[in-house]
C-alpha cells in the first residue's frame, strides 16, 4: 500500500514538472524559470534546430570542445588561426548552418515597446538636461572664465560628454567585474547558454545589463540628435552619424539575441577612451583665456594626449582583439559549434570591422604623437576637427607664442592693443614704438591706419585681421 501510494505520488510530481516545464523556460544565467507566451509557442517552433549529428559531430567532440572554456587569453597568431577555423565552420558554411531571413522577422518581433520607450526617454531627458546646462553655463563661461563664444559651446559639448562616458565606463566596470562575474577573465563562457529554444525570446534580461543598455542606447540616440542641432560641426561629423547609427544597431540587435554579456564587455573595453580624449580637448579649449596663455592647460592636455593614446593601444588594440574577438569567433564555435550560429556572422562582421576601424584611427594617432614630439608648435590644433570658426582655431599657443596687435582708429584718435608679446621680442621696446605710432597719429590724421614696424622677424601691425 505504501509502495503504491509512493508510486502516485512520484507519478503525479513527474507529470507537473512535465507541465511546468513545457510552460516555462530555464535561465541559466539567472537560474530562474520564466513562462512562454503563447506567441513564443507558435512561432519558436520553425526555428528549432535538431540534435547535432553524432557521425559529423561527436559528443566526445563537443565535450572537449567546452573544456577549452577557461583557457587564457591567446596571442595575436592564435587569434587569427582559431577565429579562421570558426569562421569556415559557422560563418561561411551554407550547407551546415542556412541563414533565414524569416529568423530576422522572429528577432523583430521580439522587440519589447517597453524597453524602446525607456531608451526614447533617457535619450529626450539627456537632450533636455544638456540643453538647460547650456542655457545656464554658456555665458557663464564668456564671462567667468573668459573664452570666446565658439569654446564655450565647444567646453561644454567636451564636458558633457567626457562626463557621460565616464559615467557608462563606470557602470560597465560595475556590471563586468565589481559585480563578481567572470566574463573580463573568461570571455570563451559568454556564448555558452545562447542555444535557441521556444520561449528564448521571453527570458528577461537582468536588470543591471538593461539599465546599463537603456542608457547606452539613450546616450547613443541623444548623441545622433545632437550632431544635427547642438554640436559644432566637424570634419568628421559624417562619419558620427553612421558610428552612431552602427552603435544603435549594434546595441539593440545584442539586447535582442541575448548576446548581451559581450555587448558589455566590449562597452568595458570602449568608452575609458574616450574620457581621456575629452579631457585632452578641454584643457586644449582652455589653454587661452581673455587674450593670455595657459601652459598648464597645454600640458594636461598632452598628459591626457598620451593616456588616450595608452588606453587606445592597450584597450581597443589589445584587449578587444584578444577578449572580445576571440570569444565572438573561436568562444561561439566551441559552445555552440552543431548546435546554434545564428547571429554569428552578423556580429563577428561588424565586430571584426569596428576593429579595422580602431586600426585605421590609430594610424592618425600615431601621426599626431610624432607631430607632437617633432613638431609641438603646430601640433596642438591637430586635436580637434572643426571646420567652423577658423578664426578661433588658428590661435595657436602650443609654442606660447602670440601676436602683437595694435588697432588704430583714426576717427577717435584710439589705439587698442593686445598685450601679448613673442618670447624673443624686447617688451618695452614694443611700447616705445606703440607711443611713437600714437603721437604720430595724433599730428597727422591723414596718417595711414595700417602702419606695421618690424624689428628682425617680427612685426606689429596696426590693424587686426
């Protein structure tokens, strides 16, 4: 009797686990089991893949596959080897893994309103808070601080972002490493639990990578705004708005898949940079403030020059390679080789290309930093871009040097002159030859407005350009 009622027992907990289980979906993340929706049930099942082929794939195989999980970060020649393998394997084999477009349709339709509503707000609330720290700092900063109209927009963009980026890099710190998760020293694991099945598409994302995500994707979408209609226009600001766009897709395409652990490792590995480079152009904004210069702005704005450079080398050119790359090709091939590669060669393309790209930046950096060892006094006004306001932007005080001006009116009988000197020209004879123009002028009216008188190289004209 007892046997028979253990038996019922046993048979009634197996079918509710049973029934539990084809409603829910297990995270492994999370170790949580989260409903399907019936949505989830009626169109998950097209996309389902069968049981890797033991002849072409053999457990044994899969097995020591997953072993190399923990192994320590490869050399440049491993990189490139390894990511070729996974790429003839899952990118470039039609027979074994097809693409389906329909599949792009399903990662469509999973986009949540929510979730784009949270990022459309961050974007309209970091637009709005931007736009009242301008209203309120810009003269502020032509007054106080004494810069010209155009550095204090160009102070304030800096500073903003500068501060954004900091702000992301931190969060991302949180989320990858102060958090306890092992992703930064094992990036092989990331792919290790994205295999398809119905109801992937339902498992939540944990908070601390949607926040970190929502903020990503509203800075990102508040920064495509502000090219058009708060930046100064730059050289470059074409090329912005296709990174921006890139980084939107790029964003809301690994939230979708739930490839989100790489996502955030390669935010970890991105924004530090930029920091450093923020600060380097403020302090280059700075270097010359009510008509004098500031040598200290000058060498902070080298010393973050050379830290941008640093974490540019050491960031984007080594670690994202030998991290992020390495696990986006050789990680997804061992976890997921037989089973599971949709996704792979959309994101390993672009992934691949973004490194291109840090190549391709890193040659201009190059050739500033042999500028400013070979050529510091004109090196400064490299950093920036802008293709607006050349008149502020042919200031040049990387040599502290400045011109001698002198502006004559001839109606007033007035002389204004800006008190700057080159640091080979004798000061007090510049004042003698400035009296002798004014008292000049003052027995000759019909005395020319542009008089300039040159000692050696060096000349002070009288009219300002």
């Amino acid at each position: 009797m007892f046997q028979s009622r253990k038996s019922i027992c046993f048979l009634l907990f197996t079918f509710c686990t049973t029934i539990y289980c084809q409603s829910t979906i297990f995270d492994p993340e999370t170790g949580k089991h989260y409903p399907i929706s019936d949505f989830s049930r009626i169109e998950d099942i097209p996309f389902l893949l069968p049981d890797p082929d033991p002849k072409k794939y053999p457990p044994e195989f899969l097995n020591s596959l997953l072993k190399h999980c923990n192994d320590p970060m490869p050399s440049y020649i491993e990189l490139f080897s390894k990511a070729w393998i996974a790429f003839k394997e899952m990118g470039l084999n039609e027979s074994k893994f097809p693409n389906s477009f329909s599949f792009v349709r399903r990662i469509i339709s999973s986009i949540r309103p929510l979730q784009v509503f949270h990022a459309l707000l961050t974007g309209l609330v970091l637009t709005l808070l931007r736009a009242y720290i301008t209203r309120k700092l810009y003269t502020k900063l032509i007054s106080g601080v004494g810069v010209t109209p155009e550095i204090s927009g160009k102070l304030i963009e800096s500073g903003w972002k500068g501060f954004w980026f900091f702000v992301m890099w931190l969060f991302s710190l949180k989320v990858v490493v102060l958090s306890g998760r092992t992703d930064y020293q094992y990036p092989l694991c990331v792919f290790r639990n994205n295999i398809f099945k119905i109801g992937y598409f339902d498992i939540p994302t944990p908070p601390d990578y949607y926040w970190l995500y929502t903020l990503q994707l509203g800075f990102y979408l508040h920064s495509l705004w502000s090219v058009f209609f708060m930046d100064s226009w730059r050289k470059d600001s074409s090329v912005l708005v296709l990174h921006h766009c890139l980084a939107l897709l790029l964003l809301e395409a690994s939230l979708l898949l739930r490839i989100h652990r790489a996502g955030v490792l390669t935010l970890f590995l991105h924004d530090l940079c930029d920091v450093f480079l923020e600060i380097s152009k403020i302090n280059v904004y700075l270097r010359i403030r009510r008509g004098k210069p500031y040598a200290i702005h000058m060498t902070i704005a080298n010393i973050f020059f050379a830290l941008f450079a640093t974490s540019w080398v050491v960031l984007r050119l080594y670690l994202f390679p030998l991290k992020v790359l390495y696990a986006s090709s050789w990680g997804a091939y061992i976890c997921l080789v037989g089973r599971e590669n949709r996704g792979f060669l959309f994101f390993n393309l672009l992934l691949w290309g973004l490194f291109v790209m840090h190549i391709y930046w890193f040659t201009f950096i190059v050739r500033m930093t042999i500028r400013l060892v070979t050529r510091p006094l004109e090196a400064c006004d490299d950093i920036r871009e802008d293709v607006v306001d050349k008149k502020v932007d042919n200031i040049n005080l990387c040599n502290h040097k400045t011109a001698s001006e002198t502006v004559l009116n001839n109606n007033h009988n007035h002389i204004t002159t800006t008190n700057t000197a080159s640091d080979n020209i004798d000061s007090s004879f510049i004042v003698k030859q400035i009296k002798r123009i004014e008292n000049n002028n003052n027995n000759n009216n019909d005395s020319h407005t542009n008089k300039t008188l040159t000692n050696g190289s060096t000349c002070i004209s009288t009219k300002c350009n």
